[in-house]
C-alpha cells in the first residue's frame, strides 16, 4: 500500500474548507450536515485532516455490510475536511481510477483483517494503525494499461447503474404522484369499505400443525417485502388436513399484516400472485374484491395511511393490531366499475414496469459484484 500511495496529514489550518465530510459507504464522502442533517464534527476545524478532490480516506467504523470499513474518494467537492480518526492518503504511482474501484471490491479485506482481528475492535472502530494500513499487501496489475481498461469498465458499468436507478426512482416518483391526482377526486361515491372487499382472519395453528415443505405454506407478516409478496427459506408449512379454504388467497387476492410487534408493519399489504395452495396465518387479513387492482393502488393512497393512523391499537410495548371490524366500517369514495377496473389495470402494468427496472438494476449490481470480485487478484 505505502508502494502506490502516499499518507496525507496535512490539517485544516488556515480554515481552507469548512466543509465537514463523512464517508456514506453507499454515495462516498459527502457532506456530513446534509447526511447526517446536523453537523457531528466540532465546530473548530482547523486541526481536521484537509482532503482534497481525488484523494482516499479510510473509515475504520465497521458494520454488518462493511466488515472492515469503507475507502472513498472524494469525488464531489474541491476541498473537505475529515477528523483524524480516518486515515487519508492519495496515489502516487497507481491508477486512481483503478484505486477507486479496487476499494469497492473485497479483496482488500483479508489483509485488515490480519491486522484488526475481532478482538482488536474498540467503540465500533477497527484497531490498525496508519502504520499497519500503509503495509497492507495489495494485488495489483503492474500495466498501467491493463490498470486503465479495468477501471474504465467498471466506471462504464456503475454510470449504467445509476441511470438505471434514477429511471427506476423517476418511475416510483411518477406512480405515487398519479395516486395521489387519482385519489383526490372528491366526486366519486362514497361507501363503507366491507361494501366492495371481503376480509377474513387467516388461519390459528398449533406448534403440532407443523411439518415440512410437503404441507401447505403458511403466508405471514415475513413474506410481504417492500409491498411484494415472496416466498422465503424460512416458510411455515402446516398439514393439510388442519387447512380451511376460507383461510387460502386466491390469485391476485391481498394479504394485509393484522398484528405484528414492529406497530410500523401492522397493514403492509401485497398483491398474491401465485397460484399455489396456501393458507394465511393467523395475524393476516385476506382481501377478496371484484376489482382487486383498484383496492391494491387504494391501499397506496393517503386515504389508507390515514385509516391505519387512526385504527391500528398497541405500541409502545404491546403488538400492534389492526381489527377486520373497524376497517370494515371505514368510508371511502369509488368511482365506477369501469372506472375502478381503468385505473386498476393501469397502476397493475406500472408496478410491473417498477418491478421489471427493479430487476434490471439487481442483475446489473450483481454483475459488477462479480466483477470486482473476479478483475481482482
């Protein structure tokens, strides 16, 4: 490491920036009051570590996603100033584009960790010292060529990423605009809700009921992620001769989390897409309506937030829960059958848009995850 880059101490003291950085193990190092919304470094800067644009610090605070900490550069601004736990530097004789995308890889781990092991962690930080860091052994490519046409692969992938990402925020952006125009409109009829859905409790088991995954899957609060419904390792399956139809989702019928301990989780809701046998437990709403679409992009709209901010009981200790009774009897304005099945069908094809760009990014993270851990000695 010492070979390819060199130690940066210099410090803030003529107040050249009073920028305070921090390193977002996802978008770099940014600004820490915009980060952090308030400013966590003192307010005295001028004995801080003055980091110039293009240059690397080192975050020794580990967490369950960066095991060994995080390397950035500063990319963003000119100038910013770090506190003089991180270790800064900058390269003298290696690609710093290379450097760069080296640092998002793992390759880098093996060495800290011969130098910081379990026991060597303090207050969240890793033990090394400045002197172990510069002596990390590091597996480059000698080409600087070789070094070049790496990086500018890697730098052409991540700029597709973020476009796709951005593309996939725009789309999200543009859903939760259209329901909030969509439901807004104050001429519609007004209904009691149990008058268009039809809600059941899902099914009561006993520890006895369980058995493998040649039973029935029993769906619960864990398998809606993120408004999705997914199967997990992790599965209840139940016998069948305990199951009862009343409790099973049909295609395209919603399951809404009734109680949970999180009060946060109580009505999450998602769209059942499969097609296989299933029952519900027993902390679920199953939802059956003519024109499930429609109920599924109303479960979307303010109108649901504020019927859960009003109907959930628990918390603060207790699980929260929401009653099949009391959002029954909830008011909620429609418009027309044809109206309903519209916009139902259009919100439908815009979450499957959403979902196929939410795919598309996955696969292309993963691509470069491999990448990184494969262009890499």
């Amino acid at each position: 490491m010492g070979d390819i880059t060199k130690r940066i101490s210099r410090k803030n003291l003529n107040l050249d920036s009073t920028l305070p950085l921090t390193i977002s193990a996802q978008y770099g190092l940014v600004d820490q009051r915009k980060f952090f919304d308030k400013q966590i470094a003192s307010k005295k800067l001028e004995n801080y570590l003055l980091l110039k644009n293009g240059e690397f610090a080192y975050n020794k605070s580990y967490s369950k996603d960066y095991p060994f900490g995080a390397i950035k550069r500063l990319n963003n601004y000119k100038l910013g100033v770090l506190s003089t736990l991180y270790i800064a530097f900058k390269p003298v004789s290696i690609n710093t584009d290379y450097l760069e995308e080296y640092f998002d890889s793992t390759k880098w781990y093996k060495e800290i960790y011969k130098r910081a092991t379990e026991g060597a962690r303090n207050h969240g930080l890793l033990n090394i010292s400045p002197q172990d860091f510069f002596e990390l052994n590091l597996s480059i490519p000698n080409n600087r060529i070789e070094q070049e046409r790496i990086s500018k692969i890697l730098k052409l992938l991540s700029l597709v990423i973020t476009l796709q990402q951005r593309k996939l925020e725009q789309l999200k952006t543009i859903k939760q605009e259209l329901i909030k125009r969509v439901f807004s409109n104050h001429n519609w009829e007004t209904v009691r809700f149990k008058d268009i859905v039809q809600l059941n409790r899902g099914l009561t088991y006993h520890p006895s009921d369980i058995t493998n995954n040649a039973g029935v899957r029993v769906l619960r609060s864990s398998n809606i992620q993120n408004s999705k419904l997914v199967y997990n390792h992790d599965d209840v399956f139940v016998k069948k001769n305990i199951t009862d139809p009343q409790h099973s989702l049909r295609q395209y019928d919603i399951l809404i989390t009734a109680a949970n301990g999180t009060v946060s989780l109580v009505g999450k809701h998602a769209l059942y897409l499969y097609d296989d046998e299933n029952q519900a437990g027993g902390f679920m709403i199953l939802l059956h309506a003519k024109n499930l679409f429609f109920i599924n992009c109303l479960l979307d709209s303010d109108w649901y937030k504020r019927q859960l901010a009003r109907l959930i009981t628990g918390g603060n200790g207790s699980i929260g829960n929401l009653k099949i009774s009391d959002l029954q009897k909830t008011l909620v304005k429609i418009p027309k059958d044809s109206i309903q099945q519209s916009i139902g069908t259009t919100f439908y094809k815009l979450d499957q848009k959403i979902e196929l760009k939410e795919k598309k990014v996955i696969n292309l993270n993963n691509l470069k995850q491999f990448l990184l851990q494969n262009m890499f000695i």
